[in-house]
C-alpha cells in the first residue's frame, strides 16, 4: 500500500500599501486578499493530514508483519488505523469549507473586474478570474478522490478485522486502495499546477494596475 501525503501549494499572500481614497482595483485586492485570508484554515490542515497519514502507514506496516495467529493484534492496530480516516474524514471537511468560503469570497470581483475601464487591465482580471475558477474545479476533483480513497481506506482496515478473511479478497481491496492512491497523487498535481497558474495569473493583474503591492510571504 502507498502513502499519500500531498504536498499543497499556497495562493500568493500580496500587501498594499495604503491609500487616501478606494478604487475599483483596490476593491478588488481587499475581496482577493481576504480569500487568501479564509483559505489559511485549509494550509493549516495539511500538516495534521501529513501525520495522520503517516501513523497510518505505519499501522498498516506493522499489519503486514503479523500472522492470523496475533489477530488480536491485528484488530488493535486496524481500529487504530480507523480511528486515523475518521480523523481525516474531519480535516477533509474543514479543508473543503475553507475553500469553499475563499471561492465564494473570490467570486465578488465578478462585477468589479467588468467595471474596469482600463482593458489591459480588464482583460489581466478576467484570465485571473478564469485562473481560480480552473483552480477551484481542480480542488473539487481532488476533495472526491481523497474521500473516495478514505472509503477504500476504511473497507481495508475492516477486512483486516475478520478472523476469516481470503487472501484474494484483501488483495482485490490493497489493489483498489493504491489505484485510487494514484488517482489522488495526479488530482493533487493538477490542483498544484493550477495555484501557481493562479498565482502568475494574480501577480500579472497587479502589474497592470496601479497599485503599489509588495509580496509578503508564499506558502
């Protein structure tokens, strides 16, 4: 069985300097900037993901060395590695709301973007736009792998509780289990792929802009 640990790659953290009166673009760096805001809770959750998972590999590791003969064993460690996706079940979701608020957040630029008279500058907030849609969607597909991936997870360690489980049945699930692995590695990379789309795509909007911005800090 493989690890999973996704390596997540954070949205641009931008500082303004301050200004006398607001804008329109200034608008829309308070809306862009407070998304970044509401999307810390999501950084946060990989560091506690990470080990999780790695307690899991670890239980699964030690499952693996043991004989029907220390099944007792082989339960303790199994509810141990269950109690571990219940956990990342928790952490999938506070993930996901985070990024849901962030793009909910994000989406009030709508309107701002299409009030913009300089077109450079229009068109530079409607490829951003476009960016973190694409970004968003890519996130989706990599929330339903990862929770597909824990079911698969969960019906393993549930096998691995029967005193009479068939060593072709736990081979089909260890099976199901990386293939789906590999799944979530690939959406996780696209998901990489398109923050650091989005981030280019940020930077150059502001770079058309007027607006004096410093780049304070990169997940």
């Amino acid at each position: 069985m493989k690890l999973k640990i996704a390596g997540v790659v954070g949205v641009l953290i931008l500082v303004l300097s301050a200004c006398s009166s607001q804008t329109t673009t200034e608008k829309v760096y308070e809306h862009l900037e407070e998304s970044v805001s509401l999307e810390s809770e999501f950084v946060n959750q990989q560091e506690p993901l990470t080990k999780l998972e790695e307690e899991e590999q670890k239980n699964y590791n030690e499952i693996s060395k043991l004989s029907m003969e220390e099944f007792d064993q082989i339960n303790s460690l199994a509810d141990q590695a269950l109690d571990s996706i219940e956990e990342r079940k928790e952490i999938l979701e506070t993930e996901k709301n985070s990024i849901d608020a962030a793009k909910e957040e994000f989406d009030k630029i709508d309107s701002l973007i299409e009030d913009l008279e300089d077109e450079k500058l229009k068109q530079a907030g409607e490829k951003m736009n476009q960016a973190m849609n694409d970004r968003y969607d890519a996130y989706m597909t990599l929330y339903k792998s990862y929770k597909k991936s824990l079911a698969h997870d969960q019906e393993l360690y549930e096998l691995f509780k029967k005193e009479d489980l068939e060593q072709d049945v736990l081979s089909k699930q260890i099976e199901k289990v990386n293939g789906q692995y590999e799944k979530v590695s690939e959406a996780n990379d696209t998901f990489n792929e398109q923050t650091n789309i989005f981030n280019a795509k940020k930077r150059s909007f502001y770079k058309n802009s007027d607006l004096k911005i410093s780049y304070e800090e990169e997940e």
